[in-house]
C-alpha cells in the first residue's frame, strides 16, 4: 500500500505540493472504498444467497430462485427492502450507544481486510505484526456486540450480547493458542511472511506439517467459527431462544450492517486458515509461467485465484456445517472451549517446539507431513464413502444441476 | 462436539475424555455426510403454480371433489341439493308465474367460501346438473368474490323438463 502510494505521488507530479498525510489518507480511503463496494459487498451479498440455495438443497428444498436468474438477484432485493424500511428505535433504549453499536460491529470486521492477503504482493498493509492484528482488531466486534446487547434494553438483547460476550472471549484463547504453532514455524507474524514459509503442495502447508499443527487447525477453525458466532455456536443469535439476539430490536439498514459484517465474516474466517493453515496463495512455479506467463510478472494471478478458490471452498465447508450441525447449548459450548480446545493448543504449542528441536536433529521426521496428508485426504474419502452408502441404501439418484 | 461432561445423563453420550472425542468427530462426520448426500439429490419441491410440468389441476385424480359447478341445462330446480347441503351454502329461489303456471329460478347461489366439499349436494341431483370439477384455485380478493352466482340476479331461468332417462344416467354418473 505504502509502495502505490509512493508510485502514484511519483507518477502525478501535483500530488507533491499537498501533504503526503492527506495524499495517503486519500488513497487509503478511496481504496478501502473499492475494497467495500467491490469485494466485501458483493462476497456478503452473494454469500447469503449461496448460503440460502446450498442449505435449500441440503434439506431437500430449492432456495431463492425467483428474483433474476436463479433468485441470483435475491440479495439486492432484500438489501433493498432493509434500505425502505423504518430505521426504528425503542423508545426505552440508550439511543446513542444503540445508533451507534451496528457501526462498532462492522468497523471491527471491515478493519481485518487490512491484513487480508489476496495474492503475493497483493495485501492492502503487510503489516510485519498482521495476525497480531486481526486477533486484536477483531475483538472489536465483541464491544459492538455487547453495546447493542445492553442498549436495546431488551431482555433477548442483552442476554445475546452476555452471551456473545462470554464466547468471543472463551475462543480468543484457543483461536490465539492455535496460531502460536504456525508463529513459532514461521517465525513471523506477517500474512505474506506465513504464507511464503509454506508451499504449493497440500504437504507444504502447515495444516499438514506435524500432528500437533494438524490439530491446530481443527483448533483454529472450529474456534473461528464460534467468534464468527456461527453455527453451531450462534448462541448469542438463537432463533428459538433469544428471538434473534443481540439484533433483535435493529432494523433497516443498521439490521443490515449486522448481517453483512456476519457474512463478511464468513470470507475472513475462511482467508485466514487458508493463510495459516492451507498454504495461502502458493502455486507451483511451472503452472504460474505457463498459464498466466502473459501477465505482468507482479500481478500473481494464479496465486489469488488459487486463495480465493481456497477460501470459497471453506466458506462452503462453513455453510455446509452450519446446516449439518444443531447449536450446543451454552454450557456444552464452554466444556468444548474450556475442556478441549484450550488443553489441546497449550499441548500443540509444547509439542511444536519439541517437534522443531527434534526435526533439526532427525530429517527422517519431515516424512511424517506425507503421512498427516494421507490422513487429512481420509476425511474428504470417507465421507464420499458414506455419501455413496446412503445413495445406495436409499437408492437415490445423484442430482448435481443446481438450475431449478 | 455434542459429547461433553454434562451430558451424562443421557445415556450412549458417556465415555472417557478420548472416547467423546472420538464420538464427536464420528458423529459430526457422519452428519455431514448425511447433509452433502443431500444437496447432490433432486429436490422435492413442487413449485407451483408456474413451473411445475403439467397444470396441477391436469394432475388431479378424476374424482377430485374441487369446486362446485351447476350445468343450468339440466337443472331441474327441484332443491334436492339444497336440502341435502349441511351447512346451507346453496341457496335457491324458485318463483312461479301465476298466470303461466310455470316456475322459474330466479337465483341459484353457491358460497364457495362455506362449502366443505362433502358431495351432499351431488348425489340426489337428478339430472346430474351440479358436480364438482378439478378448479381448487378460489383465492380472491374479498370473500364476497366466492359466491357464484349462476342465475344473474335480476333474470330468471327455466329449469328443464325432469326426464326419467336422465334419472339413471344420473345415478350411474354419481358424484
Ligand atoms: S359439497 Fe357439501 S358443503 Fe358444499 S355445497 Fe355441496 S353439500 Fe354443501
Ligand atoms: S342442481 Fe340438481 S339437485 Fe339442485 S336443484 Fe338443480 S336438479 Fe335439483
């Protein structure tokens, strides 16, 4: 980012005479507006709409289909509607912190896109200190939760906010642990630093690189997703219970902030294990020049199509889980954290340490990665496996035009 | 997942630490399994009304008791739907010319919005005049809409001649 700067003031000459301050200030706003129109608008928008065909399908169902080709347009609809309706305020509530809550929410999500990386070179700020950054940035959206929690004055709300509270602070602790693992391998805590110590092969990347980061990354995700309070740990959201949370009282558009922080959410959850864990934007050299040979050397394409269709794959897993999954309740939810994660990551982290020192000593036990991949491609086999039982036992027939 | 400590009451959820861990990964593979199986098979919606195959009315068994239909060639005006109706929803006026002799139906009604459709009303009539049809679809704006009217009011109507011939095809027909 400092470096397009530094090229766009060289290129136009006027820039020169304005301080650099505002000139950067500028340019950072005007791309983290591209970033928000372009990218984090569109992904939340389109993702609630895969989301709501994928689950259609998972329970036997259609989806949006009506609104454009295939219900595609269903998301502009219904922002659109939340844009016409009443931005409505109980007349009990703590008006400032109330307005001002969906905002706190969306900045705190908005604000990890700084460190997201998208392709090599291809990263608004490589911070040196970036998954330092997220952890603490996103701890934001805990304030925000709890702001609107308390101030609707709504009993639902506020148990949401206490509730949301109490699990974004749980899993920051086994989310944080997990990642030491891959900090301690890499020795960075920049994105692009991570991904470079990685490589192209699914047995380069670090989910794979010892038993101890395997776990890590079931650690990492699992935990992710109860920050992103997603299934099955939407408690603080609960439908059945909580009417619908922390946003029970909001509507309109600041309803709409809520949610597109949620489904954003989605994308960084997804970005980051994929940068932690999945290798990042590596590609194999050979593919990068025959391929894309005709691009600019600079601009990775292959490697930010390979992240995005990473990160996409994973955002589907997400979906996938949440309508598999029932949502625990809230005390099963803390033993999982509490009982689970948080002694397993303390163990990966000892055990990670204890793997370097004795990698240095054996190389023999850089084989153990081949091993760990044959493992992981077991699940993805097994559950094919399972598919094609039920298909059997059922004696259903496979579908897979998702056109209806 | 589901396998933690407080579940203990129920049982099959017990087990050693290891052991529950070892549930919730089975068990959470088996369920997504279960869910992906899913979305690769056809849906089952039927999405009526406008993208189904076939009309649905076209799909109706032949002896679907759907909305009531009076063929006023035939009636006779005799009230035996009428009377046989439950719940009065057909509603008959016959008046008689004194100087002609003849009668005269001056309004034939039928409130859809009451009828149950239990086929009273079809099995006395003689000539067979009033018989249900495969239309389900009587959505309208008001219910005043669902009263159908087969005598436009202000008119009158001679009912046939009641035929003995007509009596057993009628029978035969049944509802
Ligand atoms: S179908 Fe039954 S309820 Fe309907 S008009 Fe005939 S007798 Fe009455
Ligand atoms: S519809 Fe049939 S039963 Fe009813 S009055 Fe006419 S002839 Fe009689």
């Amino acid at each position: 980012m400092e470096r397009l700067a530094d090229y766009i003031v060289y290129n136009l000459p006027f820039l020169q005479q304005i301080p650099r301050v505002i000139v950067d200030l500028i340019i950072m706003l005007f791309f983290a507006t591209c970033m928000l129109l372009f990218w984090v608008a569109l992904f939340a928008g389109i993702t609630s709409w895969v989301e709501r065909r994928v689950a259609g399908r998972i329970q036997s169902r259609i989806g949006p289909n009506r609104v454009g080709p295939q219900g595609f347009l269903q998301w502009i609809a219904d922002g659109l509607k939340c844009f016409l309706k009443e931005d409505f305020v109980p007349a009990a509530a703590d008006k400032k912190l109330f307005l001002l809550a969906p905002y706190i929410v969306f900045a705190g999500m908005f604000a990890v896109f700084v460190v997201v990386p998208f392709g090599d070179g291809l990263i608004i700020s490589n911070l040196n200190i970036g998954i330092f950054y997220v952890l603490a940035i996103s701890s934001l959206v805990v304030v925000g939760i709890l702001m609107s929690g308390w101030s609707s004055n709504n009993k639902w709300s506020l148990l949401g906010g206490m509730r949301s509270a109490a699990q974004i602070v749980s899993y920051e602790i086994p989310v944080s642990l997990a990642i030491l693992p891959v900090i301690l391998l890499t020795g960075s805590l920049g994105m692009q630093d991570i991904i470079r110590a990685q490589g192209p092969y699914p047995w380069q990347w670090f989910a794979f690189h010892n038993p101890f980061t395997f776990i890590a990354f079931f650690i990492f995700f699992i935990g992710a997703l109860a920050e992103g309070n997603r299934t099955p740990f939407d408690i603080p959201e609960a439908e059945s219970e909580l009417v619908a949370g922390y946003n029970t009282e909001y509507s309109g558009m600041r309803f709409v902030f809520f949610f597109f922080a949620e489904w954003a959410n989605l994308y960084i959850i997804a970005a980051l294990t994929v940068t932690l864990f999945l290798g990042g934007w590596n590609t194999p050299a050979h593919l990068y020049t025959n391929l894309f040979g005709l691009l600019h050397r600079s601009v990775d394409v292959a490697g930010t199509f390979v992240f995005i269709l990473k990160s996409l794959f994973l955002v589907f897993v997400i979906i996938w889980i949440r309508w598999t999954l029932p949502r625990l309740r809230v005390d099963q939810m803390m033993d999982v954290c509490w009982k689970y994660f948080v002694p397993f990551s303390f163990a990966n982290i000892v055990g990670t340490i204890i793997w370097m020192v004795l990698a240095d000593a054996a190389p023999v036990l850089g084989y153990v990665r081949y091993i760990l991949f044959v493992v992981g491609l077991m699940v993805p086999l097994a559950i094919a496996m399972k598919i094609t039982r039920n298909f059997r036992l059922a004696k259903s027939e496979i579908h897979l035009n998702p056109f209806i | 997942m589901a396998t933690t400590a407080s579940t203990d009451a129920v049982p099959g959820f017990r087990g050693t630490y290891f052991g529950r861990i070892k549930n919730a990964i089975i068990s959470i593979m088996e369920g997504m399994s279960v869910t992906l199986g899913y979305l690769l098979q056809r849906p089952i919606t039927i999405q009526y009304p406008d993208r189904t195959p076939k009309p649905v009315k076209d799909t109706l068994p032949e002896r679907y008791r759907g909305i009531l239909e009076l063929d006023m060639k035939t009636c006779t005006a005799c009230l035996a739907c009428e009377r046989a109706c439950p719940i009065g929803c057909i509603k008959i006026e016959v008046v008689k010319d004194k100087e002609t002799k003849k009668r005269y139906i001056t309004r034939f009604d039928i409130d859809i919005a009451k009828c149950m459709y239990c086929g009273l009303c079809v099995d006395p009539c003689p000539g067979g005049a009033i018989r249900h049809t495969n239309e389900f679809e009587g959505s309208t704006s008001d219910v005043q809409y669902l009263v159908r009217r087969f005598v436009p009011p202000g008119e009158r109507i001679e009912p046939a001649k009641p035929k003995k011939k007509e009596k057993e095809e009628a029978g035969a027909e049944g509802s």
